[in-house]
C-alpha cells in the first residue's frame, strides 16, 4: 500500500504546484493591465507619487476625455472598419483557395503552397517591406486611401488563414465531393453547400486572428496614411509619446480604450480559435 499512497502524494504535489504556477502567469499577465487600467484614471499628482500606489488615490476621468477629445475614437471607427473588410476578403479567399490546394491537381501547387506556408510569418507584421511597399503604392498612388490597409492588411493575413482551412477540408471526406457531383452540383455549389458549413470552426478561428492581427498593426498604418479621419488606433496611441516624453496619463487611457475590442473579440469568440486550430488535426 506504501507504493500506491507515495504516487498519490507526487501526484497531489505535482498538481499543487501546476496550480501554482498557472496562478503565477496569470498573475504575471494581468498584472501590467490592471497597472495600465489604475494609471489611466490617476490624476497628474498621482501619477507620480512615490511608491506608487494601487489604491488610495482620487479618480478621475480627465485623462479619457483628453483622449476623446484628441479624435481617438475616430481612430478607433477607422480601424473597425479596417478590420471588417480585412476579415471578410481575407475569408473570402482563404477559403476557395484552400480548397483548391487540397483538391485540385495543378501545376506547382506544392511550390506555391510551400510559399503559402513561408509567408505566414507575414500575419505578424512585415516590417522588412515596409520600404518597398511604400515606394510601389507611392507611385500607383494608393497611399492615403481608405483602402490601402486592408488591401495590405488582407495580403499579410491571408496565408495564415489558408494554412487553416486547408487543414480542416483535408478531414473532410472526399465522398462527400463525389456525392454532389452526382447530384449535378458543381464545385462552386460544394464550396458553398458542403465546405463553407463544415469549415465554419476554421473560418471563426482565421477571423479571429485576423481581427487581431489588424488591429495591433503598427508600420503599415503609421506610414501608408496620414490623414486624421484614415489613422488607425495603434499610430495615435503612439502620438501620446512626445518630445518631452511619455505622457502616461492619456498613453494609458488609450491603451485601455484600445484593448477593449480585443477583449471582446476574445470572450465571445476566443473558443473558435481553439476548435479552428484542432478540427483537422484527427482525420476519418
């Protein structure tokens, strides 16, 4: 019986100390923006007190409305609507073309598939084309529109969510192809009856990442626009960075402002990311 009660104390033990160190990232994580969050509404005498301190200050809501007045929130309409239409064209191709990498043969669909994959790193920024997408849309022209964001924006995000939904149409069987073919149906009416509904897991999770991905962009959007009403959110948190230095009053403020769409996009829809990653991963 010693053997048995020894397992179940390591097993306990163990456990324990899982426990505790998830608690500790957790901690670790929430800790800057709860910091973030309290600063943002301390006055400019609280701000700098030493030590600082999480309580015992009076609250104020000078520091938001700096912000609002600064036009952050329209900074905050233009990146929804950046966003938005990033989503939808990003989806819009990412699906037919992951079902054309996985069921057509063509030629060099392996190569272009491969430069797929090795573009992904593109989903996180892109700074190192930066110059040359700038100088190209400069002599087209495009730079200052309202569409050259999400037109780069959906090129960055595209070959991840391809990645994504090809690995959810190669689970889905290929009998079911054969089956609307003899139905008369064509590939558009499957792409639309049979693989749009059961990639809607992997489409959720591409959306997601695409939201976020646009919305944290930062070179792009602080050199492609310059104009006020086309600024996305992340330059004008920047612009509370001055001269003088750090004004972290309304640097704090934004931020908070800025994480809110982030926050919801996660609590509503955070699980599809999850099931969108895992459902192709165990095929019939």
């Amino acid at each position: 019986m010693t053997a048995p009660v020894s397992r179940l104390k390591i097993g306990r033990t163990a456990r324990a100390a899982l426990t505790g160190l998830l608690c500790l990232l957790v901690l670790a994580n929430l800790l800057p923006l709860v910091w973030g969050v309290l600063t943002s509404i301390k006055g400019d005498a609280d701000l700098f007190r030493f030590p600082p301190t999480f309580f015992g200050f009076t609250p104020t809501l000078e520091h938001y409305e700096r912000v609002i007045a600064s036009g952050f929130l329209g900074s905050m309409g233009a990146t929804v609507f950046y966003a938005a239409v990033t989503v939808t064209a990003t989806l819009a191709l990412a699906l037919p073309a992951a079902y054309a990498f996985d069921r057509f043969e063509f030629p060099f669909r392996q190569t272009l598939f491969m430069l797929v994959v090795a573009s992904i790193p593109l989903s996180l920024g892109a700074a190192a084309l930066l110059i040359p997408n700038y100088v190209y849309f400069v002599q087209i022209g495009l730079t200052n529109t309202w569409f050259v964001l999400p037109l780069i924006y959906t090129a960055h995000q595209l070959p991840m969510a391809i990645w994504i939904v090809k690995g959810v149409i190669e689970g889905i069987p290929r009998e079911l192809d054969e089956a609307a073919i003899v139905d008369g149906g064509t590939h558009a009416d499957i792409l639309r009856h049979v693989m749009l509904p059961l990639s809607r897991p992997a489409l959720g999770a591409a959306g997601v990442l695409a939201f976020v991905g646009t919305w944290n962009e930062f070179v792009a959007g602080s050199v492609m626009v310059d104009a006020p009403d086309l600024k996305p959110v992340q330059p004008m948190i920047y612009s509370f960075i001055g001269f003088f230095g750090r004004e972290w009053g309304p640097l704090t403020a934004s931020a908070t402002l800025a994480i809110l769409p982030i926050l919801i996009a996660f609590a509503f829809l955070g699980r599809h990311i999850v099931s969108g990653l895992t459902k192709g991963a165990v095929k019939g």
